[in-house]
C-alpha cells in the first residue's frame, strides 16, 4: 500500500491569469490613474478660481465673488469627494493588477493633475486692469501697488512654478513614482542578466 503524496501550498504553482484577464487589469488600473489625475485637477481648478477673487480685489479694488471660466468654490468639497473614491478605486485597481501587491501609490499622479489644475488656473486668471496701479472705482483714481498686489500679479508664474517643481521632484526620487519603479526594476533586470552571464563565464573557465 502506497501513502498517497500531496503537494505543499508552497509547491503548488499559482494560477496564471489569461491574457484577456491581464488587459482587463491593465485597462482598470489605467482608468484608475485618469480618474485620480481628473479630480485633481478640479480640486486645483475650483482652489484657483477662489484664489482669483482676492487676486482682484489686491490688483483691481474689485470684489464680486466671480470666478470666471474657473469652478465656483461649491466644486472643491465635491471634488475633494471624488478624488478619495478615485484614490480607493486606484488602489484597488493596482492591487488586482499587481496580484495583491501594490506596485506604486496615487501620490505622484494626484500632483500630478493638481499642477495641471493650477496651470489652468493660472492661465485662466482675471489679469490686472492696470499693472502697478490699483485702479479705484471712479474714473482717473488710482493708488500704487503694494506688496500683496506685486505678489499678486507674480503668482501666475510663481504658483505653478512652485507646484510644478514639487510634482517633478515627486516623479524623480518618490517611491511612488512610476517612472522610479519602473527604472529600479529595469536596472535590477539588467543587473541579474549580467550576473547570470558572469556566472555562465565562470562555469565555462572552470570546467
């Protein structure tokens, strides 16, 4: 009589996905990085068109809660809402593709679409009526700028310069960088081909 053998869990080779189950995976976790990137940008967007109100009340003595072509503040909760159930669905979607290990998380794609949110802010900014001068409300009255209304002015280049060097730091060193991934796992490949080359040398020298 023979004892019947039972591989170990350990033994036992894991199921490999199909290929149509891969694309899936990899169409989800790419709808996953767009949705997070979107509603960054209306966070941004909708923070940028609040910003825009006091710009002209520093640059022009203008109030009117007006935010142009920008969101109306009432965007920023509700976008801040999508961008947490983005944030869930992106960590979902990349542990599904990553068979349970999360390869990179959303930060550098979240500042990512808050620099473009902050680009398209600045670009769609009330300009100043009179560069310098804050101009009053009856006609030929004005006063000199001062520091908040220079600052003011500055911030269309200084804003998006700032968050942009943030986001391109993010994307060089942070460990959620795709482009960090990605380049780590290329050169570890790259590193095991040359030693695995190395060792077939040695092989060969020493028989």
């Amino acid at each position: 009589m023979t004892a019947a053998t039972t591989a170990s869990p350990a033994a036992r080779p894991r199921a490999t996905k199909s290929w149509g189950a891969r694309v899936v995976d990899i169409a989800l976790a790419l709808i996953g990085h767009v949705a997070v990137g979107i509603s960054w940008v209306a966070v941004a967007a909708a923070v940028m068109g609040s910003l825009d109100v006091a710009r002209r009340m520093v640059m022009n003595s203008e109030f009117a809660w007006d935010t142009g072509r920008l969101p109306q503040p009432w965007v920023i909760p509700l976008a801040l809402i999508a961008a947490w159930i983005s944030h869930r669905f992106f960590l979902w979607a990349m542990r599904r593709a990553g068979g349970g290990r999360l390869a990179w998380g959303a930060r550098v794609v979240a500042w990512s679409g808050v620099w473009l949110g902050v680009l398209l802010g600045a670009y769609l900014w009330t300009p100043a009526l009179l560069v310098g001068a804050q101009v009053g409300p009856a006609a030929g009255q004005s006063e000199p700028w001062g520091v908040l209304g220079w600052a003011a002015h500055h911030a269309r280049l200084v804003v998006p310069g700032l968050v942009g060097a943030w986001t391109v730091l993010l994307l060089f060193f942070s460990k959620h960088s795709p482009l960090v991934v990605i380049a780590k796992a290329a050169w570890g490949a790259l590193a095991r081909r040359r030693a695995a080359r190395s060792r077939r040398r040695s092989t060969r020298s020493g028989g």
